[in-house]
C-alpha cells in the first residue's frame, strides 16, 4: 500500500514552518506553540474517516511487545486536534501474529495516509502535506528542552526557527565532518531517551504523591526518583548547552577540535593498535607475546591503555587487538575500509554451545555499551570481527550495517532475552553479511535484512530468539552446516512481494518445517543444517504488499512530549 512520500528544501520547510508559526505577525513563546500548530491542523487536515499506515514507534513496540519496526493499516476515526492525535481504528498488521487492540491513540506524525482511499471524496493530498509538516518539525526543529524555556516574551520561532532547520540539512547533506554529524545524532536520540525517562518519573511522582502512606520504604523509593530525576534534569541541561553550540556554524569548527582533537593528530599511516589493561609485568608480557604470535611483523604497532581511546585515534583500515576482559565503548563513527576488532585469544563459542558451557568460558572478550545507546556499532564498508563477544544487552540495535562485505569470525553475539524489539544484526542493501562459527542468540530479531543483502551462516547457530533471521524482499541466506534452535516463533521468516491485493488472494503465509520442502532461490542449503524446536514453525514465506525497511526505521528521532493511550471498545 503506498503512502505519501515529501523531498522538500530548505527553503521550502522554512516558510511552511513559518506560515504556522509567524502567520498572525506576533511574538510567540515556546508555550504556545503547539497550539498554534493544533490551530493549522484543524484547518487543513480531514477530520475523519481516511485509511493510514502507522509505523509504531520502537517505545509502542515494547509497551505492547511485539516486534519492530511494525507497520499498521487502518483508519483515522476521530482526530484529535488539541492533543494533536487520533483515535486510529486498526484493520490489518504487517505481521498476522501480532495483536493489539482495535482502537489506539497515536500521535498525528506517526501516520502516513495512504495513497488509495475508500472515499475518494477526501482531500488527502492535502491531509498528508499537513501531517509531513507536523512530522518534520516535531522531529527535527522541536527540541525536548524547548518547553523548559522561560517565556521571557520572546518569539521562539525568531530566535530557533531559522537555525534549527539550517542545522537539519548540514547533518543531512554532511555539511560537517563524519565524527560531528555521528556525535550530534547520538546527543539527539540521548536526549530524546532522557525526556521519556523523565516524564515517566514525573508521572510516577504524580502518582505517589496522590497515594501517600508514608512508610520509610516508600520514602527510600521517593527517593531514589526524585535524585534520578534531578540527575536527568542536568543530563539533558548538558545536552542543550552542546546543542546550542552546534547548532552555531562558526562554533562548530573550535567545538570539534576542543571535543575531537584535530584531524592532524589521528595516524593516516597504517597500523596495528593493541590495547592493554591494567595487571602484572608478567601478564602483559604475555599477552603481547600472544599479539606478537599473530601480528605480521612488518606492521607498525601503538599501545593503547583502553579500546575507547584505540577506537578514537585509529583509522578505519586499522587492526585493533583487545585482551580478554570487558571492554566499554561509546563509538560515534563508522567501521570500514577493510579494518579489524579482533581479540588476541581465539575462541570456540560454537562448540561450547553445543555442551551448554557458553557461559563457563573463561578469557572471554566482551565489548559492550558505555550507556543506553541505539546502536552498539555501525559499519558502512567492509570490516571483520572475531574472537569476540558483542554485548547487545545496552543498546536497541548490536550491528548496523549501512554497506559493505563484514565478517563475524568465531563471535558470539548475545542481546536481551526479554526485549521484543532488540535486534542482532541489521543489514542494508547491498551488504554481504558473514557468520563463520558464530553464536547468536536472545534477540527479538537475530539477523534483520533488507533487499540485495546477502547472508551467510558456515557452522554458525542462532537461538533463542523470537524470530532467527528476517530477510525481506530481493534478501538472499545460504546455511551451510548451521543450527538455528529454540526461537520462539520463527527459525526463518523470508518475506516477498505479493502484487495481488484482491481480498481473495492465495494464502498469504504458508509455514514449513523441512528446508527440501520450500524450493526458493533465495534461500540456499549445503551441508547438515539443523531447523528444530522453533515455535511455530523452522520456515515461513510471508507474502507482503511493500517490503522494504528504511534507515528512519533505526534512527531515534524526537517525539512531542505527549502521553500515549490505547483505546478499547
């Protein structure tokens, strides 16, 4: 079912914003923004009665446990235009195995209406120009901080409109260096992360003040929220301050080299970067006798005393070889070029999987999140990783691949057995993604493809995931002497292009078991494979009207403040 889709330029976005927010000629203060935008919907959007997809937010997903991204058909009932919301009547799922109620209440920018409407009466050219309007500025201009301003009398749309915008296409078109733009799309999704926290506090403090027993261990808990609180308030005073920074072009350059360094100080020459950690004379002695046992000794080498530091001083094509241990990171750039994150001890996580020891090694090489990030990694071109444990359990998303042929070599890849949307590895088009004696396991999605990807699994096993691999549309997957085991509903969902959309079309999920059985070119099998114990089913083939995922769908992105409900018959 196809949508709406805007591509407009700055100036263009300029004065749409301005034509709500400067109309009537007067100063307006951050408190009344949003009615003025309530106002501007009232006018130009359809009330009622017109059919939308509603991409649920990643927060929904795991309110209601279900995967993401998750895609929703159905039609506005009632729109809300104070709250800016709708009550959305929902009439199909993207996935048949996911339930929720019939009736939600979204936010308006959440919705994209549909090209193809049941009442060709209804101006919905002009109710999906509206809602891009309303989506563009509540994503990208409206700060969480902008309703903390004090209303002094001052014009709020005079003072950011201008320089908001501005700053949107310098990230969007790279206006600035790799590093910033990767730096101030992590600033953004934190302080989008620390203003839901903060008004679930909020809320929760509302709440127990309402219902006050006064017991000490209740006080303890009060406690403990209003000092998260506060910590939260100065978190995202931080985040403002450095926002507003960049958002000053003629700041920006002294702001990179003060938090970056120069570029002059990274090496250009090629390198090996061995990180250390603190232990005795005899143990580094022999970790680097390790290092020295598979480091080509031609290669120039630099100590590090953390993989932080090793990762903000390398360059792409480097090699970085880590001791065991746990090794904490918040990386903000991209891996490619042909480098490497190895660990000097090599390890065999398959067959410990395979005895049920995969928590008993010992000398394990954990890399993991420093804070609550979206992604732990992300790489656009080719990389290899190995001997490694990536701790996913932090972040929403392990690995994104942008581009590139990447490699998992002897790794084991772990996330969160609870979560319903955390995901292993997400691939874009155009990647080769390589598991050779990998382990894979506790994720939502393990392996999450988009079309002409490519996915290779060689002695590899994924486990007790939700479902093992997602491959969409012109997506490709050989298995080659691989497990995939214990997933909760599906071993393999391999999803293709339905252009029949008649009600009475063929069955649009057909399941199996054995791989001889399905006879699909995109999935190709050498070797014993083993499919078994996967809830529903090892396989299914979901046909789907629109396949593709897109980058927005794994880019945290700021949200109004507004609470969210769900409405029930």
């Amino acid at each position: 079912m196809e949508v709406y889709d805007f591509e407009k330029s700055l100036l263009t976005r300029l004065q749409e914003t301005s034509d709500v927010l400067c109309a009537r000629g007067i100063a307006l203060p951050a408190s009344e923004v949003r009615t003025e935008w309530a106002n501007y919907v009232e006018m130009a959007i359809e009330p009622t009665g017109w059919q939308a997809q509603w991409r649920v937010p990643r927060v929904i997903c795991e309110e209601l446990s279900i995967k993401f991204p998750t895609v929703v058909v159905g039609t506005v009932e009632q729109v809300l235009f104070d709250e800016l919301k709708a009550i959305f009547t929902v009439e199909s799922v993207q996935e048949d195995d996911v339930h929720m109620p019939d009736k939600q209440m979204v936010s308006l920018e959440e919705l994209w209406p549909l090209k193809e409407q049941e009442n060709d009466a209804l101006n919905v050219d002009r109710t999906a120009d509206c809602l891009d309007r309303l989506r563009f500025f509540y994503q990208h201009v409206w700060m969480p901080w902008d309703n903390d301003e004090d209303d002094d009398g001052s014009d709020w749309a005079e003072k950011n409109l201008y320089d908001r915008i501005k700053f949107y296409y310098d990230v969007k078109k790279r206006a600035m260096s790799k590093r910033l733009v990767s730096h101030v799309l992590a600033l953004l999704a934190e302080a989008n992360y620390v203003q839901k926290k903060r008004e679930l506090l909020e809320m929760e403090i509302e709440e127990e003040d309402g219902n006050v027993n006064g017991s000490e261990s209740e006080s303890l808990v009060e406690n403990r929220r209003t000092s998260k609180l506060v910590e939260l308030h100065l978190r995202l005073n931080v985040i403002k301050n450095e926002m507003k920074i960049l958002e000053d072009p003629t700041l920006r350059e002294a702001f990179e080299k003060v938090r970056f360094g120069s570029t002059a100080d990274k090496r250009t020459e090629e390198e090996v970067l061995i990180v250390v950690q603190t232990g005795t004379l005899d143990q580094h002695i022999g970790y680097l006798n390790e290092a020295k046992a598979i480091v080509a000794q031609s290669k120039t080498v630099r100590i590090c005393d953390s993989l932080q530091g090793a990762l903000d001083r390398c360059i792409p094509s480097n090699e970085l070889y880590l001791p065991p241990g746990r090794h904490v990171i918040k990386f903000l750039e991209y891996l490619n070029s042909g480098g490497s994150l190895k660990a000097v001890k090599a390890m065999s996580f398959v067959d410990a999987c395979e005895k049920g020891q995969l928590d008993a090694i010992e000398g394990k090489t954990f890399v993991s999140s420093k804070d609550d990030d979206s992604v732990l990694l992300t790489v656009d071109g080719d990389y290899c990783f190995e001997n490694i444990v990536l701790d996913c359990g932090n972040v929403r998303t392990g690995v994104l691949i942008k581009q590139g042929n990447v490699a998992f070599k002897n790794c084991c890849l772990m996330g969160d057995a609870k979560s319903s949307t955390k995901q292993g590895i997400v691939a874009f088009g155009n990647s080769t993604i390589s598991l050779e004696n990998c382990v894979l396991k506790d994720f939502s999605t393990g392996i999450y493809a988009n079309e002409n990807c490519q996915i290779h699994l060689n002695g590899s096993i994924v486990m007790d995931c939700i479902n093992g691999l997602d491959i969409l549309c012109g997506g490709q997957a050989s298995f080659h002497s691989s497990e995939i085991r214990n997933c909760k509903t599906y071993g393999v969902l391999l999803e293709v292009l339905d252009l029949n959309t008649s009600q009475e079309a063929e069955q649009t999920r057909k399941c199996y078991n054995n791989y001889i059985e399905i006879g699909r070119s995109e999935l190709k099998f050498e070797g014993i494979c083993e499919f078994r114990d996967n809830g529903k089913a090892n396989f299914v083939i979901s046909k789907t009207g629109n396949c593709k995922f897109n980058n927005s769908c794994f880019v945290e992105q700021s949200t109004p403040s507004n609470k969210r409900k769900n409405m029930e018959d």
